[in-house]
C-alpha cells in the first residue's frame, strides 16, 4: 500500500511540475527588459564617441558565441580618441551567423547598414573589442533639399528601412523615430562627455 502511494505521489509531482514548467516556460522568455540610456547618460558612459560611415558587415564568433563585426570608417572623433586606431574601427554586435552557418538574430540590437553614417557610442570590452553602449541606432542625414544635417535614432522597437529612400524622405516617415538637429544632438554629446 505505501509502494503504490509512492507511486501516486511521484506521479503527481511529475504532473505538477511539468504543469508549471509549460505555463512558465513561454513568459521566461520575455522576461528579458532593457532600460534606454538618453543621449546625455550615453554621452557620459560611453568611453569612445565617433560619427563614421559602415564600410562593411561579417559574422564572426567570439568564445563560440555568434558576433555581427561592423568595419566603420571613422569621420570625426567627440570622446575618446586616444583609445581608438585612425582611420577605422570595428565594432561587434550580438548575433550573427554561427560556426555551424545557422543565422542567430537577437532581437532588439542595431542593423547597422553598409555605406550609411551613424553616432556610435562605443565601450571596450575586456578582450578588446569595441561594443554599442545602447541598441539605438543614431543615423546621421542629410536632407536633400535643405542640406541640413539631422540624427534620427531608431531603438529596438521601430525599425528604419531606407535602403531605396533618401534622407528628405526618410524625415517623413520619420514620425515613430526620434529625430533631432545634427549640430543640437553633437552639442548635446559633446557638454556630456565627461
């Protein structure tokens, strides 16, 4: 009589825990949440500041895990210059194609695109490589018409699709995304890079 207790008993708790393991399953994985720096606190954080223009994109891994490496073309340094090589830099960002040539994407991080200008605000990782402070991007455009030169941050949640469309147009549709004066946002870095 106490075996087939035993055996209902450990039944159940099988039952039970297998019961809460599916209903909590599917929220753990959206337990992750990330807190949006402003432009100031980056400004403060970050240990390199540039505007550059991405020459190039290419998976690499890094401690087996899958990195997306951003070759930039440095244009104007604002903090940090001594810790930077002229000319270029390469920043990595999480994900990218693994070892075994699956696409890993995670969601929510910078798709920095070639031949386009952003505001990277950069830190050093302990084994060198430069990383994004903040998962916005901070594009840098021109509007056509006006030549004046604006910077429009897209965080995780608004994507910006402008591969055919120029800034003017950009602008535009710019509504969900952040937009501000170039030379504001530039002076806004610059009073915050202590």
């Amino acid at each position: 009589m106490a075996q087939k207790r035993k055996r209902i008993l450990t039944h159940f708790l099988s039952v039970l825990i297998l019961s809460i393991s599916l209903f909590v399953s599917p929220f753990a994985s959206q337990a992750t949440s990330f807190i949006e720096a402003s432009t100031q606190e980056l400004s403060r954080e970050s240990q390199i500041i540039v505007r550059g223009s991405v020459l190039a994109r290419s998976s690499v891994v890094i401690n087996g895990m899958s990195w997306t490496a951003i070759d930039v073309s440095v244009l104007e340094t604002f903090k940090g210059a001594h810790r930077i090589s002229e000319g270029s830099i390469r920043v990595v960002v999480p994900g990218g194609t693994n070892s075994q040539g699956q696409a890993v994407k995670v969601a929510g991080t910078p798709e920095f695109q070639e031949s386009k200008e952003y505001v990277f605000f950069l830190s050093r990782a302990n084994d060198g490589s430069l990383l994004v402070e903040s998962w916005r991007e901070f594009l840098v455009a021109v509007d056509k018409d006006s030549g004046n030169r604006y910077v429009i941050s897209r965080s995780k949640a608004t994507e910006y699709r402008s591969s055919r469309q120029d800034a003017h147009t950009a602008l535009r549709h710019a509504e969900p995304l952040d937009v501000a004066d170039y030379d504001s946002f530039i002076d806004t870095v610059l009073e915050n890079s202590f």
